[in-house]
C-alpha cells in the first residue's frame, strides 16, 4: 500500500474530495491551526459530510479559526446530528443541559441577563439517540438527567445503569456520576463502592473527584474522618483548578488541619479561588488583611476583597466593608457608601450592621431616604419581636428619623423592648418613672403611668 504524503491529501482536497477536505482540516487542526483548518471543514460541511458538520460547529462554538457565533453552531451541528453523527448528537444534549438549545425557550434569543434554564426535553431526546449508538458520554449525561434532573423525568435505576455501563467502559465522569449517586444512598456497601470509584476518576485527573474524596474525608461519612487525607485531595483538586478546593485547602492551611499550617500559602490558595469568583475565599482574604495577625494589615488590600465578596452577595463582607468605610479605617472615610453596605448586611440578618444604620440614623449622618430605609428595617424586625428593634424603632419615633414623629408610639415600642428584658428600655423607662413622667396622653393602652 502506498503511503500517503501531505502533498498528496492537499492535492485531493483541492480536486474536490470531501473526505480529503475533512482530512486535512483535521490535520491543520491537530497542530493548532485553526484558521488554515476552518475553510476545509467548511466546504466538506457543505458537501454533506457529517464529521465535517461537526467540526465545522465546534469551530462557531469554540471561535476556532472564526468569530465564535452561537446560532451557527447550532446551526451546524443540528445537521450533523441529524445525519447521525453521535458527537453531535451529544454535543447539543450538552448545550441544552446548559440552557443553549434552538429547540425551546432558550438558546438562541437568550440575552444573557439572567442564567438560562435547562432545555431538558432536548437534552434528553439527543442524548437516547446518541446513547443508542453506543456513545459512552451521551450515556453520563442521560444518566444525570434519569437521577438529578427533574423530577417528572427522573428514572434513579435506569439513571445508575447508563453510569455503571460508562464506568465500565471506562469512562471518568461516568465513575464520577455513579459514584455520586451511590453516596445518595447512604449504606456503608456503597460508601466503600464509591470511594473506589472516586479513587479510579481521580487517578484519571478528574477534578471534582478529589475534591469528593477530600469533603469525604473530612466529614467521616464513608469511614472515619482523616483530615491529613482530606488536606492532600483537596490540595490535588486545587492544583487541578477546582475552586472549591481551592478555598478548602486554603482553610485547611489556615487552621493548621490536617497540614502544617502557613497563612501565607493559605492567602495563596484562597486569592486563588477569589479571582475565580468564590465570594468566601474573596471575603478570607479581605478579613486576613483587615485584622493584625501574621499578614501585615493592609487595608487598601483589604477593602478591595472585601467589595469583591460583598459585590457577590457575601453578607459578613459587606457588614466589614460598611464599618471600614463608616470609620475611615485606613481607607477614605465614605459615610453614604457605608450605608449602602450596612443597609445590605442588616437585610440579611447582621445584628451589628443594623445597629450600625440606626446609630446612622440617629445622627442623621446619612440622607432621609437611608433613614427612612432603617426605619421600616427596623419595624419588621420590631414586629417580629426583636427588642434591639423595637427599643431603636422608639427612639426613631421620638425624634423623627425615618418617619413622622409620634411620642405615643414610641413610648409603646420602648416599654414593649423594656418588658423583653431590653436593659437600655428597662433603664430609659425607670429613669422616667424617678422624674415622674407618665406615657404620653392617649396612649393606646390608655395607661397614666410609666
């Protein structure tokens, strides 16, 4: 047989051969040459030729060799499935499972202001032709879909068949999945099952899979708890990118379990994990360089971090950001902007940001719109039965802050926070009491007496 040379395919490419066309894109492909590879699966795509359809729509999706455009990858590689081409096939199950299809609501008018929801009726008619055809992959995904998706499409024994069926054939994320769903169960049989499972994925470089194996580890629940081992499988996840275990590996670092503690490799870790977008690694490490310990304090740093958290919904970085712009402490002094974050942590539970924006508030040190922000806050927490709340909210009321000014209100909010044990009230009333000044006339309860 004679050996084909490279001058050879590019002159049967040039005659018009589809599949010589395919060959050399294939080619030019392989050494990263996207944009010389492009033109080739392009004209075999038009011919017909399926694999090249598919290539053709791995390029518009990936911006291989063209501007990436996600109606033409689509495009391309509908016509490829359709022609029976399995990784097509399974490509668009996996798009639909993220919320890309042309078949439903999502896809391609999908703006992007908001996260798609999964087309899982696409995903799954895709992924039954692609698993018909033997493709181990297409199986990974109906089995998420059978165990995880749904629950008006869920089928659990079905779901863990099509994941053994790709482990078996040796397929990492189906010995993730399988593994996954045998830890659902809960019985020490599949514990041990599942370990081993995870053990093979993450021999095969499969990230999640270390980081499984560390979280089990370190919560005993397939054995005892070993948080030596769970350091070193977080700290493998980690390397591999997971950013998770990044942020794991970073405490474990940071505490000093299960390793040699060192702050700084922990910063390391969890910077990491921050500019990943973790809200609680990016929170770790604007509190480690807020507070005087090991890391010299650097607030600027500090606060930098802090805003990344808060901006991501961290509620405890928000709070901390709020105080540090209210005082001015190593970075300008921003009242407004203080409230703005303290007005988010106490809507989020934070005691001390709420006691924070009624002092605010009571100094009138921020504008009549945050006051009357901290006023209502204040009365849903009062009605709730929070005496802080209800004795703040009597003060509001007496003064006028945040809304009209009404001293028969606020002497029943301060004497309710006062029969809760709020000490502040209980003084506030007594020392009324000693001057001899009674509730205020028309009080609801119609009392003349403190």
């Amino acid at each position: 047989m004679l050996r084909s040379h490279p001058w050879l395919n590019r002159l049967r490419a040039l005659l018009g051969s589809s599949k010589a066309r395919f060959a050399l894109g294939e080619a030019l492909a392989s050494h990263d040459a996207h944009a010389a590879a492009f033109p080739f699966f392009a004209r075999a795509a038009a011919a017909g030729l399926r694999q090249a359809q598919y290539r053709l729509g791995r390029s518009y999706l990936l911006g291989l060799g063209v501007p990436p455009s996600i109606g033409e990858a689509l495009r391309w590689l509908r016509r490829s499935a359709e022609a029976g081409e399995t990784a097509a096939q399974t490509q668009l199950a996996a798009l639909a499972l993220q919320g890309v299809s042309d078949d439903g609501a999502a896809g391609l008018f999908h703006d992007g202001s908001q996260e798609a929801a999964s087309d899982y009726e696409t995903a799954e008619r895709w992924c039954r032709k692609a698993v018909a055809a033997g493709s181990a992959e297409a199986k990974v995904l109906l089995g998420f879909i059978l165990t995880a998706g749904p629950e008006s499409r869920r089928d659990p024994a079905a779901g863990e068949s099509l994941y053994r069926e790709a482990a078996q054939a040796g397929w990492s994320r189906g010995k993730l999945g399988l593994a996954m769903t045998l830890l659902r169960d809960g019985t020490t049989e599949h514990a041990a099952e599942s370990v081993a499972l995870l053990q093979s994925a993450a021999t095969d470089g499969v990230a999640v899979a270390h980081h499984l194996m560390g979280m089990l580890a370190e919560s005993g629940a397939a054995g005892s708890v070993d948080f030596t081992a769970a350091a070193a499988s977080y700290k493998a996840a980690a390397e591999l990118g997971h950013p998770q275990a990044q942020v794991r590996y970073g405490f474990a670092l940071l505490l000093g379990r299960g390793i040699e503690r060192n702050v700084f490799n922990a910063e390391t870790w969890l910077r990491r994990a921050a500019l990943a977008g973790d809200a609680q690694a990016a929170a770790v490490v604007g509190f480690l360089y807020a507070r005087d310990g090991e890391l010299p304090p650097n607030y600027a740093e500090a606060a930098t971090w802090l805003r990344r958290a808060a901006e991501a919904g961290h509620t405890g970085a928000a709070r901390i950001l709020g105080r540090m712009l209210l005082l001015g402490t190593g970075i300008p002094k921003d009242v407004a902007e203080a409230a703005h974050w303290l007005r988010i942590a106490a809507a989020n539970g934070e005691e001390t940001a709420r006691a924070d924006l009624v002092r605010l508030a009571l100094t009138r040190g921020v504008g009549v719109d945050d006051q009357a922000a901290v006023a209502s806050l204040l009365r849903q927490d009062a009605a709730a039965g929070d005496r802080a709340a209800q004795f703040d909210l009597g003060l509001c009321l007496a003064q006028g802050i945040g809304v009209e000014q009404d001293d028969r209100a606020a002497f029943a909010w301060v004497r309710r926070a006062a029969e809760a044990g709020h000490p502040e009230a209980t003084r506030m009333l007594a020392q009324l009491a000693e001057r001899g000044e009674c509730e205020p006339a028309g009080a609801e309860t119609g009392a003349t007496s403190c």
